[in-house]
C-alpha cells in the first residue's frame, strides 16, 4: 500500500474507534459488519457466508442479522473448526488500513476537496441488497457512485432518507399478477447508528412548514471511507402519520413527495451543519433533493450577510446538478399551494416572494400556470449541469432549450457524464480470480485504464469460456431454485414444482433479460411475433433459452401487465421450460444475472434510456450486450464488441418504430448471436464469439466503469465548483 498515506485527523470518526480496537473474533467479525466496506471484498463475503452458509442465504445476506445469530462463544468453536482465524484476522486488518488510508488518486487530485468535502444528496442508494433502500438503477448509481469516491478517496459525505420498509417485495400471483408486499426492516439488524452532533447528542433537524413542524432523526452508515446519513421521520413530535413519512419509497401520494424531498433536500443541509461538515460542492444527484439550494442560500445570507442574489449565485457555483430523465412527464411538479405550505416559512426568512420562489421552478417565471419542476430549480441553482450519456446530454439540451431561449440548441449549458458501474460490486469472485492471474500487478487500483484490460486479450480462450461457464451453471442453479420455491408458495402442483428444478440448459445460448418493466423498456419486443420466436427457442441444433426479472411500480399497470404476459408463457407448451421469470429483483438477482448469462437484451424505446448501466454490470463478467443504440450503447458499440439492434433512429409513431425493432431483433439474433454462438471449434469452443467477449471487456469496462465516472465529476465538476481549477465542462 506505498500509494497511500495516512488520514489527517480532521472530522468526526467517533464510535468506529472503538468498533476498530476489537479483540474477539466476535468483535472483528461486527467491526467488519459494520462498513459496508465488505459487500465489495470477495474475502470477507465469503467468511460470513462460510459461517452459516444456509443462514447466510436466508437472510438476504446481513451479516450483522447472522452475527446476531451467533454468541461470541459459538462463533468463537465455529471460527476454530472451519480454521478462519487468519481470515478473520487478515480482513479486520485491511478494513483498519483501508479506514486509516488515502489513496494517491484522491491526494493528487481531490486534495483541495478535503477540508471541503463534496455533499451527495440522492433519495434513494443501492449499497448491497441487505439494505433496502433503493429501487432501481437511480438508487444503484448512488451506491456505486459513493463506493468510488471511497475508493478512490474523493472526500465526500452522502445524503438521503431512511425508509424502513424500502421498496417492496414483489411475488406474482397464480395469474401471473404481481403482488406487493411492505416489510420492516429490523433496524438493529442494519449497518448503521444514529448521528451524532457536534454535542455528541443524537441529532435530530427540524423542518418549519405552514401547517407545523417536521422533525427528522439522522442516522449514519459507513460504505467504505464515505460516510452516508439517512434521514428518517420515524420520529417523536411528529404526527402519526408524518412518522411514516420516509416509511416507502415512491409509495403515497404527491403531498408525501414534497414532504419527503423537503426532509432530504432542507433537512439534508441542516443535518450537516449539524455534523460541522461545511461542504465545498453540493452534487445533486437527480432534482428530488433540489430544494437542499434554498436551504444553502438561507445559510449564505444568514453568515456572510449576503442579499438573496449573491447567495444564490454563490450558492449556483458551488452547486452540480446531474438529471436522469429524458421525458418531459418523469420529472417531479408541484402546486404553488403545496410549495408554499412547505417551503413558506423558509421563502419569508429569503425574503422572497411566493412569485419569486416559483419563478425559481418555473420554465418561464411569470408563467402562474406552470406548476413548481424540481429539475428547473435544478437547472437555475446549479452552475454545472450534466445528463448521464452522450446522446441523453443531447436529448436533454433539445427538452430544456427553453430555459435559454437566447442560445442555440448545442450550446445550452448542460454537459454530459456517463454513468458506470462498481466494479468489484458486479464482477463475479471467479473472474475476478481469472483477472488477477492475468493482468498486471496492482490492476485493481488500476482499473480506468485502458491499457490494464488489453491484457484479456492474452488469456487462454479456453480458460475464459470455463470460467464463463460455470458462472451460467451457478445463475441456472440460482434460477431453477427461486422458481421452484415461487411455484410451491404459488401453490402450484408437484409437478410443477419440479418441472421448475429441472428447467433450463446450460448448453443452451441463454438471453437475459432484467430491469424496471417500465413500458418504455419494452420487456415484450422478443415476443412480437411468438412463432418466430419459438422457431429460435426450438430449434433442435441451436436452441435459445430466456431468463427474466424486474418489477413495475406499483401504480404502473401497464408494466404490470407485461410481467403477466411474460410470466404465463410457462403455460405455453412451446416455451415452458424454456422462459422463466425469476420473482423479486433486487441487487442480488442483478448480480447473478449479469454474472452468468450469454446475451444482455436490452431494447428500450431510444431515446428514453437515459444510459442503462445493467448492460455495463455484464461486461465486466463477459457476457455480450445485444442492445438498440440507445442510452450508454451508443456510445460503446464499435462494431465488434456486441450487438446492436437498429441503427440508431426511432419512427415519430411507437407502433412503427417497435415494428421495426422487433424485425431487427429477430434478424440480429438469426443471422448473428446464434450462429456465432454455436459455431464451435474442435475443441468445443465458439472462437469468434470468446473473441468478442475479449472486444468487449477490453474496450468497455474501463469506460463503463463508475471509477473513471467519478474522476470525471472530479475533474470537470467538482473542482471548478468548489472554487479549484480544472479543465471546466459547462460554465454558464
Ligand atoms: C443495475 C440495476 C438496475 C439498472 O438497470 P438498467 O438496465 O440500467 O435499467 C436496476 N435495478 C437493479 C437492482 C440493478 O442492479
């Protein structure tokens, strides 16, 4: 560990010293609990699991749930029997030099950061699946986005709200329907205690709206280096039904959404001032916390005696602002009425007008039919602003050019980052095994540069294709498993049940495909001419095998109704068997899904995937993405690295333009993944498709991956704004 040098003691770290001077394998094995740190070190997964490998399962993988499960005595005799003491030892030694460290990335480049640490507000994080507090590929983004500035030692703090019964459980009914169902998580069981001000006191914030106060309590988990606060309405002095307030995810009705991103966003600001943390950047990581730039500007004008404008604009340039949504209707709207009850008392403390404050949220300010849009006010308090890909910076300048009427098109002030993933998050223990026999030493602090993966290339094909291949033989077990049990909690006969554990072949090409069923995405597509699939599925030399995941909002029927569709082609002699749908995505199926399919299918309707980054988790493991040029695809295909559906152009009507992507599809899969896939060498092995496998890790995943995107939120983001120099993107 020459690159790195040891933590100045600046900012709290209080109760983890303790946690850290444990003793007993007990202690160390809590210690380790305790920093989400292990979801990403294949060691430290594997010990808890060897602890109670079935138990492990069961629950979700906590391990701070299983440890519960355990005295330190019985942990003690299991240790000794299974000889873990050295690994025990070993983890609890690179967690403390990991705590204690930082690496030379973050010192070279995110020194002046330090003292000034950059603020990331996002409403939902997906860290591990343990910890449900996310839904989908927006709370997945955060989690890895703060797991690389750990890693790369970027001095941040992350905001967002605690919800206690998180996104919901998702179980289909005998018809198919999908069922949802709350649960409360055991709050002792997470990594997590509450925050403590600089008293030392718990903390709590409050929040004055016109119709009486909100008061949130903060809690603090530990991902790495990065500390995350959680705010959480669960608290006393607050009505009944305000405690519930942070209890769902996108569950309640539009008033619940402005509390909620009044508790983020208002409360997120007062919960650091709080903390002592001063930040230097205010990243906002889509417009839900937006508010958290009227909270700024009152500190502004309340210490350094600045009028409302200049603290708004010295609140701008210190503000980024990064959207995600490339249709008009996806954005969060709200009356005046409701602005106004929540945000009244602190617009009187601006010294604002209600006219000023919505013109704020407002495309045209005097407009007082337009309601309050989070991303205008997004937009207005941010001085760098950027979309998630290429194409969507260009879709999101065209939607907001109105904002700027006097520029052209190309030049209004929003920039572009693409999203990537945490590598060692969604790269499978035996790639990463394959990778580290192969690649230079030290790559896995190297792992943005392009030069590292090129290494691939010199790998024995045959070795790649094994590794490959017992990958898929562990997410067929993994699928056969969950169908099974869903078919027995069904209610479905014996036969079934163990029609379910005998599915599926993993000599077959096998499709995946997983995700939100939005509409837009298209979940469908493959079945828009269901005998020209089964002729694919069927056929007896090449045959094609589907596996499929994801939920629908709640309130999204139509998403719902594709899940049914899918979910029922089990009664359909010609693909039961052959198409299964695995119940309950979450970060878990995510992981053996991209970890063990052939094919990532990924069809959405362009260009409304903003970038996608599942397809991203699949490179890193080797399987070849067959996507429509959309979102992030755009921008990785060559040619030689995978599959494009389309060449990149949508039809003005959805009808024509599925049409013609679902005549694509069936040809690129017909004329080009199958072939490929079954032609084989002598020794069994598809040559030209483990080549295109070697294309594709080699040329995406140092680009794809969340390490170089959060070196460039440094680079082109974070330093300009907290007042550093920097090569600057887009400044208005
Ligand atoms: C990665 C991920 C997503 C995002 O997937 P997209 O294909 O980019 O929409 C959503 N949900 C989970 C659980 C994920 O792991």
């Amino acid at each position: 560990m020459s690159q790195t040098e040891t933590l100045p003691s600046v900012g709290a770290r209080p109760s983890s010293a303790n946690k850290l001077m444990a003793e007993t394998m007990y202690d160390k094995c809590m210690a380790l609990a305790s920093n989400l740190w292990w979801s990403w070190q294949p060691e430290v997964i594997t010990l808890f699991r060897d602890l109670d490998p079935i138990r492990w399962r069961q629950l979700d993988h906590n391990p701070i749930a299983l440890l519960s499960e355990f005295t330190p005595e019985r942990l003690e005799m299991r240790a000794a029997e299974l000889v873990l003491y050295s690994r025990i030892n070993h983890a609890y030694r690179r967690l403390k030099e990991y705590l204690s460290t930082i690496p030379l990335w973050g010192r070279t480049y995110a020194g002046v950061l330090g003292s000034k640490p950059v603020a990331y507000f996002s409403l939902e994080f997906g860290v591990h699946e343990s910890v449900p507090i996310y839904s989908g590929g927006l709370g997945v983004l955060s989690g890895d986005h703060i797991k690389s500035a750990s890693g790369l030692g970027v001095p941040l703090v992350a905001i967002g709200l605690f919800y206690d019964q998180g996104y919901f459980k998702q179980h289909l009914d005998l018809n198919g329907w999908q069922q949802e169902e709350y649960i409360d998580t055991k709050v002792e069981n997470l990594p997590m205690e509450p925050a403590r001000g600089s008293d030392g006191r718990p903390l709590t914030v409050e929040i004055q709206t016109r119709t009486g106060k909100l008061y949130a309590k903060v809690w603090l988990m530990r991902v790495g280096r990065v500390n995350l606060y959680l705010l959480d309405s669960d608290v006393e002095g607050n009505s009944p039904e305000d405690r519930e307030l942070t209890s769902r995810l996108y569950g309640g009705d539009i008033r619940t959404r402005i509390r909620q991103e009044t508790v983020a966003g208002v409360g997120g600001v007062r919960a650091l001032r709080a903390l002592g943390i001063t930040p230097g950047v205010y990243h906002l990581n889509e417009g839900h916390s937006a508010f958290a730039t009227l909270e700024a500007i009152r500190e502004r004008m309340k210490d350094d005696g600045l009028s409302f404008d200049e603290a708004l604009r010295d609140v701008a340039e210190h503000t980024v602002f990064t959207t995600h949504t490339p249709v008009p209707a996806g954005h969060d709207r709200f009356n005046g009425a409701l602005i106004e009850e929540h945000l009244g008392p602190l617009r009187d403390e601006l010294g604002i007008s209600f006219d000023q404050l919505m013109g704020l949220g407002r495309v045209e300010p005097q407009n007082v039919h337009e309601p309050f849009c989070m991303t205008v006010l997004g937009l207005k308090l941010s001085r760098r602003a950027n979309a998630v890909s290429n194409l969507h910076g260009r879709v999101t300048r065209r939607m907001w050019a109105h904002l700027w009427p006097w520029r052209v098109e190309d030049e209004v002030p929003i920039g572009h980052i693409t999203n990537g993933v945490h590598i060692l998050s969604w790269l499978a223990y035996q790639m990463l095994q394959l990778y580290d026999r192969h690649f230079p030493a030290g790559w896995q602090d190297r792992m943005g540069e392009p030069e590292v993966w090129q290494r691939i290339h010199e790998v024995d094909p045959g070795e790649l294709w094994e590794t490959h291949h017992s990958l898929k033989n562990l997410l067929l077990a993994f699928v056969r498993r969950r169908v099974s049990r869903q078919c027995r909690r069904r209610g479905e006969s014996d036969d079934a049940v163990e029609a379910a554990r005998n599915m599926l072949d993993p000599n077959v090409l096998t499709i995946g495909f997983a995700r939100r069923f939005a509409t837009y995405k298209r979940a469908d597509l493959i079945l828009y001419d269901l005998d020209r699939l089964s002729a694919m599925v069927n056929d007896p030399e090449r045959p094609m095998q589907i596996i499929y995941a994801g939920k629908a909002h709640p309130a999204d029927e139509p998403g719902k109704r594709l899940i049914q569709r899918i979910a029922n082609l089990r009664h359909d002699p010609r693909f039961a068997g052959k198409i299964a749908f695995v119940e309950d995505y979450d970060i878990n199926v995510a992981r053996h899904f991209v970890q063990g399919v052939d094919v990532w299918l990924n069809n959405p309707r362009r260009p409304l995937e903003a970038s996608g980054t599942s397809g991203q988790k699949a490179v890193l493991n080797g399987a070849l993405n067959l996507s429509v040029l959309d979102g992030w695809w755009a921008e990785a295909y060559d040619g030689s690295n995978g599959f494009a559906i389309g060449k990149g152009a949508s039809h003005v009507r959805d009808d024509v333009t599925d049409a013609r992507d679902a005549a694509s599809l069936y040809r690129v899969l017909e004329e080009q993944v199958i072939p490929l896939y079954y032609d084989r060498d002598i020794d069994g092995l598809p040559r030209h498709w483990i080549k295109r496998m070697m294309n594709s890790i080699s040329s995406l995943a140092w680009r794809f991956s969340a390490d170089r995107m959060v070196a460039d939120y440094v680079r082109q983001t974070y330093l300009p704004a907290a007042g550093g120099t920097s090569c600057d993107m887009h400044i208005r």
